[in-house]
DNA sequence: TTGTAGGCGTTATCAT
DNA sequence: ATGATAACGCCTACAA
C-alpha cells in the first residue's frame, strides 16, 4: 500500500521540503527560476509522498481542462474505431484526455452530450453528427467553445470541418466500374440529408454524365449505411425487374449487405453482378470476396481533427478551416477488375 | 450567438434573481427547502442565463469528478469496440464521463495513463490489461481509486473483476469438435501470461483428458490474438507435417488468420480442417465460411464492470467481488456442424 | 530568489 | 427560509 488514502497536496509537499508553496509550484511548472537546492529538496519530497498534482484544481485555476470531447455516433460501427484512435493518439501526444460519447446519430443525444461537455468545461469538441444534426451543429458554432466537425461538414454553420473529398471518392468508384465496361450501375446511396451521402451521390451522378452515361432512376437506393439497408435495397434491387451489372454501395457495411443478399438470389459476384463499396473497413480485405472499396484515411482524419481543434484552443488559429483529404480506390475481388 | 463569450457562473445567476448565490445552489441541487417564489425568480434567471453549472468547480468542491477512466489495448481491436459501449452506456446513464485510453497493452503506456487519469481525479478506473500488466495492477491496487478489472484477472492482485468462464467456453469450443468427430485438434492460444489465454489452455486440456483423448504436443501454438499471429501459426501448423483436422482458435482473429493460411494452401473448410474460434465478433457471423465461434457477452461484460465500479464509487459495495458471465457457442459452418 | 494572499466556481456551515 | 463566508487545490500577481 504505497498511496495513502489521504490526498496529498502541494501544501503538504511545501511542508515537507521546507518551502513555500509558490515555490513548490513554479519549480513543478518551471515557471520561474528557483535555487539548484530548493528544487533538489522539493523533488526529494514529491518523490516521498508520491505527490500527483490534482488536475481538477489547475483546471479550475486556468479555466481549462485539458480534455476534449468526441461524439461520435456509434463506435460499434467498423468506421469509427480507426477514427477515435487517431483522435486518442492525437490528444495523448498533447496531454489531452479525450471523454468519448456515442449519440446514436441521434440529434436529442447529442444535444445531451454538447450541454454535458460544455459543463464538465472541455476545452473542445469534436463532433461527429448523424443524419440530420444540422441544428446542433448550429448549436456548437454558438458556443464559446472551439469545435472541429469531422467527416460531415455543416450547410450552415461556419464549423472548422477535416473531411475526405467524398465527391472524388465516388468519382474514382464509379470510373472504376464503368472502366470495367459496366453500364447499369446501382447506387445504393447514404441517409439524404447527410452530406457524405450527398457528396457521393453527386459523384454518382456527375461521372455518369460526363461519360455520357444515363442514369437509371429505377437502380437509385437509399440506405442508412447498416448492413441491413444494403441487403435491404438488394433485394429491392433484385425484385425491380431493372437489369443492372454493378453496384456502388455508399459504404461497406451496405455494400456487404447487398452481396450478400444477392449470393443469397443466386447471383455471383463479381461475375454478375461487381460491387464497390466506401470506407475500407478492415473487414473489407477479409471478405469474401474481398472488398473493392474506395479508403478513406481514417486514422489520420481523427489525427488532424485534434491538431486543429488544438490550435484552435491555443489560438494559434483563429479562423475557420476546412481539411480535405483524399480518397484511394482499393481494387479487390468484389469488381472483377484484373488486378484484384 | 445565444451563448455570450464570458463564462457566467452562479454569481450572475444569482444577481440577476436578486438572491444569494447558496439560495441558488439550493435550487439547483435541491439541497433544501426554498420558498417557491424564489424558486420560480432563480429557474428564470437560469433560463434567461443559460447558465450552466460549472462541472470542474463543482468536481474540486466535492471531491468527486463523476468521470471514469477506461483502458483498454486498442479500440481497433474488433473485441473492444462492444465492449466500450457498453461501459459509455452505462456510465452515461449515471452522469459519469468517460475517458478512454488506448494502451496497446504495453505496460509502460499502462503506466502512463493510470498516472493520468489519478491525476485527473477520477472516480474510479475499468482496466484492462495487456499481456503482462501484473505490476500494473499491483499498482492499480494501491491506489485509493476503485478499479474494476475486466476480461483479464489478476493473480495476486485483490481488485474486483468481470469475466467471462474462458475455461467452460474453451471446453465448449473442444467438445464441439470432438463430437464431430475430430480427433486431432490443434489449439493456437493467447499469449502465456494472459490470465484468459491461460484459462482457455486448461479447458483444452482437460476436455481432452475428460474424453480421454490423447494431445499431440506439436499441434500446440502460441500466438497474441492478432491476424497475422493466427496466420503464422497456421503454416507452422501445415509446415509441420503432423496431421490434424480441427483447429482452436484462442480467438477469432487469429482463426481468421488461421483460415486465410489454410486456404491459400489448398485446404478446405470445414471439410479438411474445422475451425473453431472464440469471441464472436461481428465479423464472425459475415465471415466465409461463417466462424463458428464462442460468444461473450462483451457488452454486459462492460456495463457490469461499470455498476460495479459505481457501487464502490459510491461505497455501497466494499468487498471485491468478481462477476463470472457464461459464455454460449455459437455454431456455424467453419467447423462443420449440420446445424450450421 | 522566495513567500503571502487572492481568486477560479462550487458547496456547505454557520449565523440570522 | 435565506445570506455571508470558508473551504476545495492550485496558480500567480504582488511584496519582500
């Protein structure tokens, strides 16, 4: 039993060694210059009572706590671990804790979450909205408090956003398949008020007609990114009677949904029917078969999120930014393509 | 911009409803009895305010940050994510943050945070270990903070633990096989000091020794619940040149892994080797051929550790105690059942 | 170079 | 029932 059960403060540390408890503080912040003997004594003493400054009370006293806040809809959803440990790596690196909350995508949650962070005082937030949280993220923009939107950036709102150029990832999907000499393209898009989905839609639609491509509106689907939806709208798909050879799925759950699906009906991939996915989920590579998927730097996006969000804390930058990464197709089985 | 720049605290609220600020902490915390009227000026002048109390303040004042910290080894880790939820839910569900530290199971990063979140004053700390964290949970236990342990538990530490019955799950993975008929069944296990590895190591041991079944020593592996891990372990399996029909898998992962080496190497599943592996996660089920796996209820798992924490947080419970879940085989066709 | 003292925003103990 | 006021543990002018 080394730690006592009694707190022990910087007062108790200043008793021991001696000294004042400025003096205490300044040699533990090196934030001014103390004698050579001093320091040695009081270290000797932070040393033997084991004392851990109490990051409560410097909270207070600075008026910042050093944590940020993460809201994400769902970190059971294979998109998002990636994320929060780039986020995490990010925050630890700068001495940041990260508190992690999963609204669901629900807007009435997430506005629970935004009222709790802003009271436990963090000094940012990094939010992640469902499909429609176009009002909390009004709601963020009017607090004192610096924020970063990740993934989804705002209609409205003038947020600081790190996103990856979904339109450009679509484009790259869509090519793809047409490159492969498919013509009856299906989409099977994301939650419409959702800007990703939005994003890869136009996308969708864009690379059609510059290739001087129709659009078969009957092959136009509209899931809610979950495993569920995709097989769903195969189904759908399948029972339309519209002959199709591919699909763009708006992301890979979806996209594994919907083979799924079709393998049930008889169908064979990619001989049949070749799929794209978006994400690159890690399950992506071990499916079978495996997924081409269009990758978005996941990692590095929750990594970049914090550093922005740490400027914006420290003031370094004051001005509202957008990061936009790029998108990489990864060509596996799914689309036939030689390569794979 | 309804949120004004400057912080307004309590002192405001209670200028503007022309009270005392305790008059007003009395409203907010119900802490006694007040007259209506004054209730009534007080609850305006929050709204009027959009006062918000000042968690950190309150969390010094009280000595309680009604935060807990979390470590785990990697959120990417498909085990965690379930997991996570269901501590997040829990904790939420009673006021508490969460704050989530990724460890990579190294125990000097264990360290690193266990010194953080101490710091950070909070409530109570949900651990789990890496491979060889016993001296961090030695000095888990010397902290005057609660801990709960999870997944892993400790050998001489005396710290409350939620786990689930790795040896009945094991002996749950090891009958199936021998009742299908495998007689030669080779086991690719955790690593050696994990107190969940070890206990799935005697469970396939002593279903052997119950069905009199010899083990063949060179069917052993040992491998640290990755992909690759299980991948390796598989070709040393195939190099050795020892027959064998079955393979357990010590966790999904690495029978993922495992599966990948054998089919690349012409082997069939589960028709020439069937494969068993252990926690169910969401891959499992999509995975071809679908894994038959041993399920724990990971998310009960996590919010059990939470009530726990909670009761010792709050001194309702003061004994250790230690949760045992049952783990439940989930049958399907990577190891070759009918029912599958 | 070192120490004293005030205040960060709350809660709770005193009086009144 | 309500109001002053003293902590909680820390940092930092301001003094010495």
């Amino acid at each position: 039993m080394k730690y006592g059960k009694t707190t022990i403060t910087i007062k108790d540390v200043a008793r021991a060694a001696g000294v004042s408890i400025a003096t205490v503080s300044r040699i533990l912040n090196g934030s001014a210059v103390v004698s050579g003997e001093l320091a040695a004594r009081v270290a000797a003493a932070v040393d033997e009572l084991e004392y851990r400054p109490n990051a409560v009370a410097r909270a207070l006293k600075e008026r910042k706590s050093r944590s940020i806040g993460l809201i994400i809809p769902d970190i059971e959803n294979p998109f998002f671990p990636a994320l929060v440990r780039g986020v995490e790596d990010a925050a630890r690196q700068h001495g940041y804790a990260v508190i992690l909350c999963n609204s669901d995508g629900k807007p009435a949650e997430e506005e629970r979450y935004i009222q709790f962070l802003f009271s436990k005082q963090v000094d940012g937030i990094l939010f992640i909205g469902g499909a429609d949280s176009e009002g909390n993220l009004e709601l963020l923009s009017a607090l004192p408090t610096p924020v970063v939107t990740l993934d989804r950036r705002s209609a409205a709102a003038k947020l600081s956003a790190v996103v990856c150029d979904n339109y450009q990832g679509a484009m790259l999907a869509v090519k793809h398949l047409i490159g492969l000499g498919r013509r009856q393209i299906a989409f099977i898009g994301g939650p419409v008020q959702s800007s990703s989905a939005i994003d890869r839609r136009r996308g969708f639609f864009d690379t059609h007609s510059q290739q001087r491509l129709p659009v078969n509106e009957r092959l136009l689907f509209v899931g809610n990114y979950t495993f569920d939806s995709g097989y769903k709208a195969a189904i759908a798909l399948i029972d339309g009677q519209q002959s199709f050879d591919a699909i763009f799925a708006a992301n890979d759950m979806m996209a594994i949904g919907a083979i799924e699906a079709l393998t049930e009906r008889g169908l064979k991939i990619p001989d049949d029917v070749a799929v794209v996915g978006y994400d690159d989920i890690r399950m992506a590579g071990w499916y079978k078969p495996a997924l081409t998927t269009v990758r978005q730097p996941v990692y590095d996006m929750g990594s970049a999120a914090v550093d922005i969000l740490l400027k914006q804390i420290t003031g370094a930058e004051t001005s509202v930014c957008e990061q936009k990464f790029g998108p990489e197709l990864i060509v596996r089985k799914s689309s036939g393509a030689k390569e794979g």
